[in-house]
C-alpha cells in the first residue's frame, strides 16, 4: 500500500472513531500531510507512526487544553513530568499509572480506574474525580484544592500532606484512610464514609458531616466547634476533650461514645441517641440538657466518677428538658 493511500485511510478511520475531527472531503497530499501534521500537535495520544498505541505515548503538548484521551488504556503508563492540564480522560484505564509531579489542572477523570495509581505530587486543582477509584492509590501531596470527588472511592489511598481545600467529598468512600494532621477545614463530607478512618489532630473546623459515618474513629481532643453533624453515625467513637461547642448533633446517633472531659456547651442535642454514652464530671453539657442527662445516667462501678446514659424505658430517648434558672 502506498504512503499516500495509507495516510488516506488513517484519516478517514480516525474521522469515523474521533467526533471532533472531520476528514476533508477532497483528500489531496498536500492537504492530508498538514492535516497530520497539525492533528499530532494538537492530539497527544496521536501520532502518524503508532495509531492507537497509547501505553507508550508522548503525553506532552504545547496545548494541553484540548487533551482528548478517552476510551484508550493507559494503565501502568508512565506520563512523568507532561502537562494534561484539563484534559478529558474519560474512559481511560488508568489503573496503576504513573502519574507524580503531573499537572491535571482542571481535567475531567470522571468515573476513571484509578486503583494504585501513584499521584504523588500531582496538581488536581479544579479537576472532576466524581466516581473515581482511588482504592490503594498514593496521593501524597496531591493537590486537591475545589476538586470535585463526589462518590470516589479512596478506601486505602495515602493523603499525607494533601492540599483539600474546597475539596467536596459527598458521599465518598474514605474508609480506614490516613487522615492525620490533614486540614479538613470546610471540606464538605456530607454522607461519607469515613469508618475507622484516622482523624488525628485532623482540623474539621467548619467541615460539613451531615450524614457521614464515623464509626470506629478516634476523634479525641479534634475541634467540632460549630460543625454540622446532623444525623452522622458516631457509634463507639472517642471523644474525649472533644470541642464540640455550638455543634449541631440534631439527630446524630452517640450510642457508646466517650465524652468524658469534652465540651458541649451551646450544642444542638435534639432527637440525638446518647444511650450508653460516658461523660464525668469535667464534660460540659448544655444547659438545657444537664439535668435531664444527669438523672437519666448512672455511675460505671469499674471506674468512679464515670457516668453512663441510660436508655429510656422502651429503649427511646426522652425529647429535651427545659432546665431555668433555679431548677
């Protein structure tokens, strides 16, 4: 086959498979070569010598904003040190990839495989991960900051010194994630999963919990002040010398958690499950609250000055008590 007749079929393959290219109806020589020549530039997944190969393609691009990657496998690819910024990778197996010191600046890796994948240093700022599989990857730090992650899956991934400011994680699945010393201040974590997860010296201020599970989690001494914690799922957890002040637990189940020596002065406590809770004489209870809680708990006879809440007879906590002055 001729050179010419060959570059022929390539464009009009290439036509058919890419919606954004359209072959030229009339397809003379000297047109198709700077057709070629053009769509290598602006195509980093392209090029004339090996159609289609892309585990081993040039990902670099003077003009990354118009990356088109999708429906091709890349995993185990090593794309060190190229530009993708705003990419579209939909559809791209990236599982196991490469990708440390990369710039992913606002690139869309919506629903992408993702597992295992070493992200180390790379900027995601801005990009859409809703969906994505991030299950054992390293994200040490990655650069997160306004990334959208809703519904991603990072149980196992390493977060250590990432930047996830503005980062919305709705629903997200963080299970047992490293979370230690990691500036979680008004990331929105509504409805995630973040069971057994490490939270030590996490700063949460002004996270948003609604609905988050957070079973299993060592919260002792973290700030909560004036956090959203409607309905979450604290089963168990340890909040001992918590700040917990103006929170609002409205609904939040504390069956079995530790408050001894915590602050909940101001918070919302409404419909909250507390049986089994343990708190001594150094929690700070709301006002309206402490009477209530008081002749509703009982002294733990393996540890003095330990109180347990007890459940209301039919197994139901009783709605708040008004306690006024002189009561």
């Amino acid at each position: 086959m001729s050179t010419d007749s060959f570059r022929r079929q390539l464009v009009l393959a290439l036509g058919r498979s890419t919606p954004a290219f359209h072959a030229p109806r009339v397809a003379r020589p000297g047109r198709l070569r700077n057709l070629l020549a053009a769509l290598a530039r602006r195509t980093p997944a392209f090029t004339s010598q090996q159609p289609g190969s892309l585990p081993s393609a040039d990902l670099h691009q003077d003009d990354s904003r118009v990356a088109d990657l999708r429906k091709n496998d890349l995993a185990g690819a090593e794309p060190n040190n190229r530009a993708l910024r705003e990419a579209d990778l939909v559809g791209v197996d990236l599982a196991r990839a490469n990708f440390a010191g990369v710039d992913l600046t606002g690139a869309n890796l919506a629903g992408v495989d993702l597992r295992g994948a070493d992200l180390t240093d790379v900027d995601l700022t801005g990009a859409n991960l809703a969906g994505v599989d991030l299950r054992g990857a390293d994200l040490t730090d990655v650069n997160l900051a306004g990334a959208l992650l809703i519904g991603a899956n990072l149980a196992g991934a390493n977060l250590a010194g990432a930047n996830l400011a503005g980062v919305d994680l709705t629903a997200a699945n963080l299970r047992g994630v490293d979370l230690a010393g990691v500036d979680l201040g008004g990331v929105e974590l509504a409805a995630a999963n973040l069971t057994a997860a490490d939270l030590t010296q996490a700063d949460l201020t002004g996270a948003f919990l609604i609905g988050a599970d957070l079973t299993g989690v060592d919260l002792a001494g973290v700030n909560l002040a004036g956090v959203d914690l409607r309905g979450v799922n604290l089963t168990g957890v340890n909040l001992t010398s918590a700040d917990l002040r103006e929170a609002n637990l409205d609904r939040a189940n504390l069956t079995g958690v530790n408050l001894c020596e915590a602050n909940l002065y101001g918070a919302v406590l409404t419909s909250a499950k507390l049986a089994g809770a343990r708190w001594d004489w150094a929690t700070i209870w709301p006002p309206e609250r402490a009477a209530e809680i008081w002749f509703r708990s009982a002294e733990r006879p393996d540890q003095p000055g330990v109180y347990v809440v007890l459940p209301e007879a039919g197994g139901r906590d009783r709605p708040p008590v008004a306690v006024g002055p002189g009561t």
